[in-house]
C-alpha cells in the first residue's frame, strides 16, 4: 500500500507541474504505462532460481526545449523515468534519468560546427545509444561527447570535417567496475566531396584510444576508408561505408589485428507512410568479456514501419549481432582450464503499435524481446521479453 501512495504522489507531483509549467517555453509529454516483465533479472535458467517474474508500472516525463538565436541552434531534452516492480525481492523501484544536448553554430557561411552530449543513468544491460551490446546486469553511468567542425574549402564542391568523440562507461558495482569501467576517445577526419546533387563521396580517418580501468584491456585502432551516400530517387536512398584497421592491445598475450570492415544502410519507402530500414556491418569491436581484447562483430538490422491509418501506426525492428571470439585475443586472464573461445549471439526485437486519440493524447502497446547465447561467458545466458500498455499525454 506505501508503494502505491508512493506512486499516486509521484503522478499528482508530475500533474501539478505540468499545468504550472504550460507558459515556459517547453514541449513537456508524460508517458505512463504498466508492463509485464519475464524476466526482470535477466537471468538464465541454469542460474538456480530462474527467472523473475514482474508487473512494472513506469511514469516517464519528457522535457524538450529547442530554440533558435541568431546563427545558433540549441535543443535540449531531459527524460526522468520512474520504475516500480510489483515482484523483484530486493529493489523494487529505479530512477533513471536521460540527458541529450544538441548545441549548432555557424561561424560563417561556409564554417559550421556541432557538439552532441548524451548522458544515461540506467538499470538496463543492453541498448546503450543504438547499439544492442548486452552487458553486464548493472546499474551504469554513461557520457558521451561528440564534436563535429566542418568547412567548405571549395563551396558546395568539397568540405573537411573534423571530429572527435569521448565516450565514459561506469558501473554502479565496484567489483564490476574493476574490469568492466572504461573510457574511448576518437579522433579523425573527413573529406568530402560532392560528386553530384545526390550523392557525396568521402575518404575517411578515425583513431581510438580504449582506455580500461583493468589496463590489460587497452586497445589503440586505427580506421581508414571510404563511405558512399546516394539518393536514388525520392523512395530509395543508401550510405555504404568500408575500409581496413589496425587493432593494437596493451596486453603482451594479445596479437595485433588488421582486418577490413564495412557496413551498408537502405532506406525504402514504397509508399507514403509505409518505411523499411536495412543494415549491415563488419568490423572489430571491444570484447564484452575481460577475457578477450576484442571481438569481429557482424551485425543486421531491418526496421518497418506502417502508418495504417492517419491515427494508427504500426513499427516492428530488429537487430541480430554474431561475435567471433579468437584465441589470437586472449587477454592475460585467460584461463584455458575454465575459459574458452567460440561466438557470441545477440537478438533484439521490438514492435509497437501506435494510436493517436488526438493531438493530446496517444496509446501505446508494445512488444520487446531480448536473447544473449554466448560460448565465452555461457553464464550470463537469457531471453526476456516485455510487453506494456501505456498512456502518452503531450501539454
């Protein structure tokens, strides 16, 4: 019953707010829905006790501000979400919390620059960014900054863009932090060239520093290639990107690596309001486990989505990653009595379907299932699927 109170509270604080809030300057939605959760501890049915069941109410507030001053665009959004699990012995609530900033500026009419923060605070092993990597089962922390500069060396023919990336991944969990916890910080360039009004032509460069709190998992990468970006016609239009790296472990027991990599997205849309997405990728990748440097990571991606009627839409994606774990990677831990190499198979797959009641107010019913089946940490094995009903109200 005091949890109840707890949440009844909670959404009347959220109300309140929102009707004192209807003069700033602010898009403000709420976002209330009740879900079953299979398994809240993604936990494996050789673990013991199996998975957890749980029915979850979730309350998630978004703030959106955007603006425009001068030569300068600035967009911000704050999503808090509270959680409440009717059944998870232990913890039965969570507070996340998602930061994103979007600041742009036009020096002049042939020099602009952009910088991207992102900041999650969650409880979720997987989906970090658009990236479907199940990690450990932990709360973390994660920042990124990215920070593009791009100028015209000759007008609408040819630019040089240079960017940098600084990525921070911290665990709640010391014991996990030791060997999990890592900051990444790339650097490179572009060249792009224009060779018609559709499409552009790059030569690329990225360096990465990998920098672990467990010093045996340091990696320096090198990236050089080219990437491809047309528009066929107003329904089709691709990006292709390829070329060769260099991966260089700190650990002695680690060999380096070249290898060439490669990803291709196509964006198809036969018919107004009906949409696919596919993409596909090859390339080196950090390990999600301290017993190897790295892993070859394939991945695919296909995504649709169906505008029914003017108020009904249906989307349905899904990501499929297979992970080759080599004995050429093994890192300094590496115990071959215990530990060994194999593949790692990652499946992500969600599907919604919205309703617009009005311009106010949307409901939404969704389906999300999950999979990790690895022979390098066999452990950490599970499926997990979710599905809710939730309520979104727009100020």
């Amino acid at each position: 019953m005091r949890q109840i109170t707890r949440i009844a509270l909670g959404l009347f604080i959220s109300s309140s707010f929102y009707l004192s809030a209807k003069d700033l300057p602010l898009d403000i939605s709420n976002y209330l829905r009740v879900e079953y959760d299979d398994n809240v501890f993604t936990t494996g049915e050789g673990d013991g006790t199996g998975p957890v069941e749980s029915f979850v109410i979730i309350e998630q507030i978004e703030f959106l501000l955007d603006s425009q001053a001068g030569n300068t665009y600035y967009g911000l959004r704050y999503i808090p979400t509270f959680k409440y699990f009717e059944n998870r012995p232990g913890d039965d609530t969570d507070i996340n919390n998602q930061v994103d900033l979007i600041l742009n500026h036009d020096f002049t009419p042939r020099t602009s620059t952009q910088l991207k923060y992102s900041f999650r605070q969650a409880d979720e092993p997987e989906l970090v960014e658009d990236d479907v990597s199940f990690r450990n089962n932990n709360d973390y922390m994660y920042n990124s900054v990215n920070l593009d500069l791009v100028t015209q060396v000759i007008p609408e023919k040819t630019s040089l863009k240079a960017s940098g990336r600084y990525v921070d991944f911290a665990y709640d969990d010391d014991q996990v932090a030791e060997t999990s916890d890592y900051q990444e910080a790339t650097g490179g360039f572009d060249i792009i060239q224009v060779l018609q009004p559709t499409a552009n032509l790059a030569a690329q460069f990225r360096y990465t520093n990998l920098d672990y709190t467990a010093e045996f998992r340091d990696a320096d990468t090198i990236q050089g290639g080219l990437s491809l970006n047309k528009v066929f016609n107003p329904k089709l239009d691709g990006d292709v990107r390829f070329g060769y790296e260099s991966h260089d472990p700190s650990d002695p027991a680690s060999q380096d690596t070249d290898s060439p990599y490669g990803n291709i997205s196509v964006r198809y849309q036969p018919l107004k309001g009906r949409r696919f997405t596919l993409g596909l990728g090859y390339a080196q990748d950090k390990s999600a486990v301290n017993t190897f440097t790295m892993q070859e990571r394939f991945t695919a991606t296909l995504a649709y989505a169906n505008d029914l009627t003017a108020a009904l839409t249906f989307t349905i994606a899904g990501t499929y990653a297979l992970g080759d774990y080599s004995m050429d990677n093994t890192t300094s831990v590496y115990d071959p009595a215990v530990d060994t190499d194999g593949d790692e198979e990652t499946i992500y797959l969600s599907t919604s379907l919205d309703y617009n009641i009005n311009v106010r107010n949307a409901m939404v019913l969704s389906y999300q299932y999950s999979d990790l089946d690895s022979d390098v940490r066999p452990t950490s094995d599970y499926d997990r699927n979710r599905i809710s009903l939730g309520w979104k109200y727009s100020l």
